[in-house]
C-alpha cells in the first residue's frame, strides 16, 4: 500500500464515528502503533517585528515538525488533504496588510489516490511571514498578537486529526530569510494607497464611517440639500478599501454562489419619491477563478467606488423635511484573508423647498450607524424592495486564502418552511413563547430548585398577602433576567438556546455549583442567602426567606431548564431566530419568561392556590435532603457534557469543593464573624488548590491515557473495511458523523441523505432521537430508501455543524433536515420536536436514493471533519 492511499484510508477509518472523537479531546501521537508514546509533532511558535522606515512591521509565524511527519501547505487545492489554515484573531490595534508568505516554499507532488492533483507538504520547518501595520496608540512592549494554526499531521503510517495549536506573538527580531525568499512587506502593488487610517470611527466627519474591525471606509451625501419640487435629488454612497483590500461590487441580492458578500444597497424610506437603481462611478474589476471543474467569476473595486441613486422630487411635494434612509451591506477582502461581512444604515433629511426658485446647491452628508449584514440580505431578498440589477455571482475563495474551502459555498438552500415561519405573527408567537415557557417548570432539571420553590410557598403561609406577592415577584424577576441576558446573546453574539452547554468551561461551573447546592440541601454547610437553603431543622426552614434568595433561586431555575425546549417553545425560538430585529428577539424570550414565572406570580397574587400544602413540619427537612439527591442525579447528567478527558479532573475538583464545604460548615455557627471569615477564606483557598492541581497535572495525565487509547483504536480501525453508509437494521440507527465534504460527496452521488442536528447538552434532541427517530417504522423506512444518516453534533469541536445550520437559516436546535437525492438543494426542514409521522412523511416524500454501489466503496465517502 503506497504512503497516499494508507493515509487516505487511515482517514476514511477514523471519522467513522466514536465517542473518543464526539468530545473532540486529542493531543498528537509520535506513532499510530497501539500504544505508541505520546508527545507533540508539531511546536507552534510567533513574533512580530516593529514597523521599519516604511512604517511596516511583519508577523511571523513558525511551525516546528518532528522528523517522519510533514504537513500540507496553506494553498493546497481543493479535493484533496486538508489545507493548514493560519488564523490570527484579528482587532482594531493592528491590521495584516498583505498577502501571506511562507519559507522554504512547499514540496510539491501528486500521490495515487489524488490522481493528478498536486500535494504541497511541509516537512522539518516552515514559516508563514504578512505585513503588519499597527495602530498609533499602541505598546508594542507589552502587545501580543494571538492566533492558531489548524494541521493534520501525517506520516508513512497514516495522519492523526487536525489539530488547532494556538499562538502569542510578541515583539521580537523575526525570523531570519534567505535571499531568495519573498519580501516581507507590502509588495508594489499592494502599496498602491497607504493603510494610514485608524480602525475606528472616532474623529471621523458627519457623513464617514470606518466600522472596528474593517478596512472599508464608507462615505455619504445627497445632492442638493435643499431639494426644488419638479427636480431631482442625487443620493451617493462611497466605498473607500484601504490597500490591499477590495470591496465587491453591487448585486441585486446576496444569492450564496460565493465564499464573500456583495455590496447590497437598499432603502428603506423615501416618502413615496421614485428611486432610480444604483450606478457605479466605475466598472468593477473582473477576474475568474477555477475550482476544480467550475469556473467563477469575482467582481470587486480596489480603489474608491460611488454609487448613486436618483430620487424624483414630485411637483406637487409639501414643503418641509423628508427623510431618506436605507442599508448597505459589504464586505472587505485581500488575498490574504477577509473583514467579517458588516452593514451600515444611512439616513439623511432632505428639506423640500417652497418652490423651485429656493434651491440650493450645498450637499447634504448622512450619517451612518452600524448594522448587521443579515439586515441588508433581508431586505435585498424582499421583491418589492430588490430591483432587478442581475445577480452576477458573488466572489469564490481564492487559492490563497488562509481559510479553509467551503464546499457548500456557492450553495443556496430553497426551503420550503421558510415562508409559513415568517408569515406568523408577533402575538402568536408571544403566545407560543408564554407556554413554552410554562411548560419549562416541568423539566426534570429544575425540580430540586422548584422543590425548594414548595418549600418556601409552605414558609409563608403564615406571612402578609403583600410580602408573599413581593417574594414572588423577586423569584419571577430572578427567572426572567435570565432570559433577558439569553436574549442579549441571541440578538447580539448569535447564540442559539442552550448553547453554552457546549462550552465545557460552563459546564464545570455549573457542576460545581449544582454540587455545592447539593451538599447545602443534605446539611453539610449552608449557603449564605438568606432563606435560600434553610438550616438543619424545620423550624429553620420556615425561616424568613429574603429577596435575594428568592431571585437567585430564580435564576438558578432558568438556567437549569435551557437544555430543554418543547413543541411551542421550539417554534417561538426559531421564529426569533429569523428576525433581523433585536427588539422582536427581546419580545419573544421575555414571553418565555413571562410564561415560565406565570404559576408563581398566580400563586403570590392568590396565595390560597397552595392551602393544600401540609403546614411546616418535620417533613420539610426530609423533603430538602431528598432534593439535594436529585441534584446529585442533575451533576451526573452534567458530567456527560465535559469532555472525557476533563472527567477525572472535574471530579477532583468537585472533592476540593466537599472539603471546602465542610470546613465551612464547621465554622458557620460560630457566633465570631472574623471565624466565620476565616472559614470561608481557608475553603477557599483549599478547593483552589485542588483546581489547579486537578486541570494541570490530572488534565495532562488523562490527555495522555486517552491519546494511548486513541492510538490503539485507531492502529486497529486501519484494517477494518468501511461499511455502508445506510442505516443499520441492528436495533438502532446507524449515525455517522457530518461533516461538509463528504455530505456535499453524497449528495452529489445521489444519495438521499438525514442528517440530525443535535448536542449532547440538548436534552430535548436526546429524546427526539430515541423516542423518535430510533424506532423501528423510522429504521424501515431509512433501509429501504437507502438512506444516509449523519449527525451533527453542535459544540465547540465541529464549526461546520454552525455553518451547515447557517446556510439552513436555523440558530436553535433540534432540527432534521432531509435532502431528496436528485433535488438535495431543496431540503425538507423539520425544525424542533415533531410526531413520528411528520418524519416518515418527510422521508417518503424525499423518496429513495440512486444506485449507490460506487459510492459505499469510495475512500471519501467519509473524508476529514475539519
């Protein structure tokens, strides 16, 4: 077997799913062999140089390989290894400036199984070099520049997963260059206008806006302020690249046919006055741009570009002001990588004149504020608001870019839900929201905190009407900030429901808080907030609860129930999801909110709901202490979401935090609140020690053992044949893991195709999967149609689970998208918990695949998850 195929092959056998690789936890290997040392073959190191006479300084990036390993070079070509990819994390302080360089240039050859296309390796050591500009105000003593590097190593056996190795560049000499090697800063014609503007908008004139983070300056005016009835008025948007960045041309919609954003420019408002279309000052560059076997065009503007709209001022207009506004979208690129796509909107108040002998021919600036691409795209897809320019497609990604190829990039999926979600009602969805929310007090997850709820309904039976209504309310306003600071992430960070249990850092917080709570309800300390745990006897317990216990109780409630959702919960978030308006996403999860805190603000309003309640008693502390073991069951579930190898540390750490709690419970009853103090700093400090000796030595130890494990599996998975990519008939559904090449392979082929979208957070998706989706009709069906089954799985180890839900216009999971073979750029989206027999309809209606004898023995049928 030559080196090409065996690592091809020890490929295709590692990406079959495990649950070793789900929680995504590797170091690298010297040795696929079973049991085979541990330790790094790859040493990622930077600096960066201050900026020369030219006002030039230059990043340096430098990756050392062990001897026998080599990794593939930052251009390799599409269809074949997995390109390295160079991330810096870019910020307003400093800007690259040109296109990347590497040192020494990459071996180039062809291998067997890539036929004829070229294979670009690295071997021993290689060096990524970009110019740097930096802002003024900025300490290059204390300034680092952080960042990755994404390789898959490979050697004569096979290749380990890419692997992401971060960096710190601080100032330094640089890295010494042969002569022969590419200058290091701007070339000729990258120098063609100075990046000598600051990445911020401070200072900048009424009519100008340079947004963080971008090198497009936009400029505003109209023409004349002071508009004739019977006339014209000129409305002119500028776009200025800082070099060696471009902006794209203008489109009459974002039709997804590319890697970047087209220009989009539309308005919003022109008190009834007829618009002419945008005309650009200039023709765009064209070039063209082959991928494999498509041909591409990109279209975009390297110096400035105006474009102007002509707005008719009726004869019969009113004197006074009217207003015109409206969005444009763009994005800037260099060669070398791209600005997140961003917007602006624009508005300007044009006053109408008496009559035509007033005119003036002062001009008029706008003024700008910053927006969201997703706004523009909105409204370009709009037909009473998009007038046709002619789609041209939008740019593809050049050979040299830093990312990696999207084989989905120039994919527009039609779906056919969308227009049902989005003709659905504010109020109605408000109401969807209010019994989702209702219906989250019923989560198995919050029951401890709601039992403790019950506890103190029972402690204020004997209290005023008005202190049990204000306790109430303060629990509800616990609830629903929650849901406020959800909104706010939704809104602004595009984070879907629940997903922060897909970081582990979460995850072990939340541990160890639930497990301290727990120890608190079986008595071995007490939580200081008054009324939030009671004390040791039910005289205790029916002590005076405080406003601040009720609210974090409140909270504690909320946060518990976001890895659940249900049928009208699942619809109100998805309908926010879609929204481009940050208020409408507040409506909607304060509804939620609303809903979940309606029982308890009922029962404040009318406490003679609870009368049925024994009175306080001895059963109030036998009650507690069995929540407290529901808690425990709670820190068992939440433990199935930290990555194997942070198992062992996190419960080390959970031990530290037992011992804490005991030495403080020692001491909380002493009536000196200096001993007191004491207690709490020493517990402190105790469970502190533990954390840092748990995730450094434990956290390295296991990464270790796993690896060996790893290893093992992955020596013996290089002679096992790969099996079909149906669904099994074995009892269950035989899922396989998503990634973009091989769904965009399958599809291609003409295999229908299910994929799942799920968590392993997503307690929801859980249920949907076995109660649902891994039933015997379901596995019928899938065999006979030949379908494939892959699962995404959402967290922080699979991106391109997030761009696939992207391209799906979904922010929230469960979702289960079907691709019909033949027609699988018109999916059948079915978006949250649905009946069995919406799914057998869909995959009925998807119908069966093509002839897929080809394709269950192609080596890629299960090709890399980057």
């Amino acid at each position: 077997m030559s080196r090409g195929i065996a690592r091809v092959a020890a490929l295709a056998m590692f990406f079959l799913p495990t649950a070793i690789h789900a929680q995504g936890v590797f170091t690298d290997a010297s040795s696929l062999a079973a049991g085979g040392p541990a330790e790094e073959v790859l040493e990622v190191s930077a600096q960066f140089t201050a900026p020369g006479a030219d006002g030039f300084g230059a990043l340096y990036v430098t990756a050392k390989i062990a001897k026998g390993w080599d990794i593939y070079s930052i251009t390799q070509q599409k269809g074949g290894p997995v390109p390295t990819r160079v991330a810096p994390i870019y910020s307003k302080q400093f800007s690259i400036v040109g296109a990347t360089r590497v040192w020494p240039k990459p071996h180039v050859k062809t291998e067997e199984v890539w036929k004829d296309l070229p294979i670009e390796t690295h071997e021993g050591q290689v060096t990524w070099y970009a110019p740097v500009q930096f802002a003024p105000d900025v300490d290059l003593k204390t300034f680092a520049i952080e960042g990755s590097v994404t390789a898959q190593a490979c050697n004569e056996q096979g290749c380990l997963p890419p692997k992401k190795h971060k960096f710190v560049a601080k100032l330094g000499e640089g890295v010494k260059l042969p002569p022969e090697a590419d200058p290091v800063g701007p070339l000729e014609s990258e120098r063609e206008k100075p990046a000598d503007k600051p990445a911020t908008n401070e200072g900048a004139a009424l009519g100008e806006l340079l947004q963080p983070g971008t090198h497009t300056m936009l400029r505003g005016e109209v023409y004349p302020a002071l508009a004739m009835p019977g006339g014209t008025v000129r409305l002119t948007i500028t776009a200025e690249p800082q070099s060696p960045y471009h902006v794209y041309a203008l489109e009459a919609a974002d039709s997804g046919k590319g890697a970047y954003k087209p220009t989009l420019i539309q308005l919003t408002q022109t008190g009834g006055w007829t618009a002419s279309e945008p005309v650009a000052s200039a023709a765009p560059t064209e070039k063209k741009l082959v991928s494999g076997d498509k041909e591409e065009l990109q279209r975009y503007y390297d110096k400035p570009v105006s474009w102007t709209i002509e707005l008719a001022v009726p004869r019969d207009a009113a004197p006074g002001q009217q207003t015109l506004a409206g969005v444009i979208g763009y994005q800037s690129c260099f060669d070398g990588g791209c600005d997140r796509p961003t917007a602006a909107r624009f508005e300007a108040a044009v006053t109408v004149a008496k009559d035509a002998s007033a005119g003036t021919a002062s001009a008029l600036p706008v003024a700008f504020s910053p927006a969201k691409y997703k706004e523009a795209s909105q409204l370009a897809r709009a037909p009473e608001q998009a007038p046709d320019k002619g789609v041209v497609a939008a740019a593809p990604l050049p050979a040299a870019s830093l990312a990696a190829a999207d084989p989905l990039a120039g994919v527009v999926f039609e779906i056919a839900d969308d227009d049902e979600l989005s003709r659905m009602s504010l109020p109605l969805v408000m109401i969807f929201g209010f019994l989702g929310g209702l219906l989250l007090n019923l989560m198995p997850c919050v029951l401890p905190v709601i039992g403790l709820k019950v506890l103190s309904f029972v402690e204020q039976s004997g209290q005023s009407r008005g202190r049990i209504l204000a306790l109430n309310i303060w629990y509800s306003l616990g609830l629903i900030s929650v849901f406020m600071v959800l909104a706010t992430l939704a809104a602004f960070a595009g984070m879907g429901w629940g997903e922060m249990f897909s970081r582990p850092w979460f995850n072990i917080v939340l541990a160890t808080v639930v497990f301290a709570m727990s120890l608190s309800f079986l008595g071995l300390w007490e939580i200081p907030i008054p009324g939030f745990i009671g004390g040791h006897t039910s005289h205790q317990l029916a002590s005076r609860e405080g406003a601040t216990g009720a609210f974090c109780k409140g909270a504690i409630t909320t946060v518990l129930a976001t890895p659940c959702t249900g049928p009208f919960l699942s619809t109100a978030l998805f309908w926010a999801a879609s929204q481009n308006s940050s208020a409408l996403v507040y409506a909607v999860f304060a509804s939620v909110g609303v809903g979940m805190a309606s029982p308890y603000l009922l029962i404040g309003a009318f406490p003679q709901l609870v009368r049925w309640l024994p009175k306080p008693g001895a059963w109030m502390e036998t009650f507690k202490q069995a929540m407290g073991f529901v808690l425990l069951a709670t820190l068992v579930y939440l433990l199935t979401l930290v990555p194997f190898a942070s198992v062992v540390p996190t419960i080390a750490l959970l031990f530290g935090v037992w011992a804490a709690c005991w030495w403080i419970g020692r001491k909380q009853w002493s009536t000196s609140s200096r001993v007191k103090w004491l207690a709490w700093g020493q517990g402190i400090a105790l469970a502190s020690v533990v954390g840092v000796f748990a995730f450094t030595y434990l956290q390295r130890e296991m990464d270790a053992r796993l690896t060996q494990s790893f290893d093992a599996q992955f020596a013996k998975r290089l002679t096992t044949p790969m099996t079909t990519v149906a669904a099994s008939d074995a009892g269950h559904i035989d899922w396989r893991p998503f990634d973009l090449a091989s769904f965009h392979e399958l599809a291609q082929a003409g295999q229908t195709i299910l994929v799942d979208f799920t968590a392993p957070w997503c307690l929801t998706c859980q249920v949907l999967e076995s109660a649902v989706l891994d039933t015997k009709p379901m596995r019928e069906l899938l065999k006979k149609n030949n379908v494939a089954t892959l699962q995404a799985q959402w967290i922080d180890e699979y991106p391109e689970t997030g761009r696939m839900l992207e391209k799906l216009k979904s922010e929230q999971i469960p979702v289960v998208a079907i691709f019909p073979a033949g027609d699988w750029k018109r999916p059948i989206v079915l978006r949250g918990p649905q009946a069995r027999g919406k799914y057998l309809d869909a995959l009925a209606q998807a119908g069966p695949s093509k002839d897929m004898s080809t394709v269950a023995a192609a080596p890629t049928a299960m090709s890399v998850a980057k």
